[in-house]
C-alpha cells in the first residue's frame, strides 16, 4: 500500500511497521466523525475476516494468539487516493472477551 508522505512520516516517526497496522475501510462519514472527535469507537461484526486479522491460528486452525496490532488505518472508501486516517488501537471486544486483558 502507497502512503502520502505525510503519512510515511508519522509512521515513520511512531516506528510502526506493516505489521501493526489493521487496515479498515470505513465511510467518510464515520471518519470526520472520528477527527471531530465524536466518535470514540468503531463496531464490526466478529466475521471470519475481521478476527483472521486480529489472531493467528494454531496447528488446528483454531484462533489461538493475537497479533500485533498496535494501530487501525482506516481508509475511507476502495480507492487508493480515498481519506485515510491513522489512529492507535486501544483494545477491542469478541464477545465478553476483552483483548488485551485490563
């Protein structure tokens, strides 16, 4: 994935690398919600999709250890020059299960 310069070098800058990122698409709306500080957090259903990014798999393929997500880039819309922003991962919820543990 190409980056403005602006965004390679606050990537840059937090030492982040491709690893880290979970990269989310999201509607313009919901991320000028975020920028205005509105919205605080974004809900997605717990899909086969969504949890093969957040969790490796054992030898079973059953999701068994997180991965090392650290920030989501959300991208609003398919296209590559679409709005993106960059925001640090705080945790999330599958379930009643809190990742990482408090």
């Amino acid at each position: 994935m190409a980056y403005s310069p602006e965004l390679q070098a606050t990537i840059d800058t937090l030492g982040i690398s491709k690893e880290n990122i979970l990269y989310l698409t999201l509607e313009n709306t919901y991320m000028q919600q975020m920028r205005d500080g509105v919205k605080d957090t974004e809900y997605r259903e717990g899909s086969e999709f969504l949890l093969s990014r957040l969790f490796k798999r054992n030898k079973e393929k059953n999701f068994q250890t997180l991965k090392s997500k650290t920030h989501i880039l959300f991208q609003g819309g398919y296209n590559p020059n679409s709005p993106r922003l960059l925001i640090e991962m705080l945790g999330f919820s599958v379930g009643q299960q809190r990742f990482p543990s408090a």
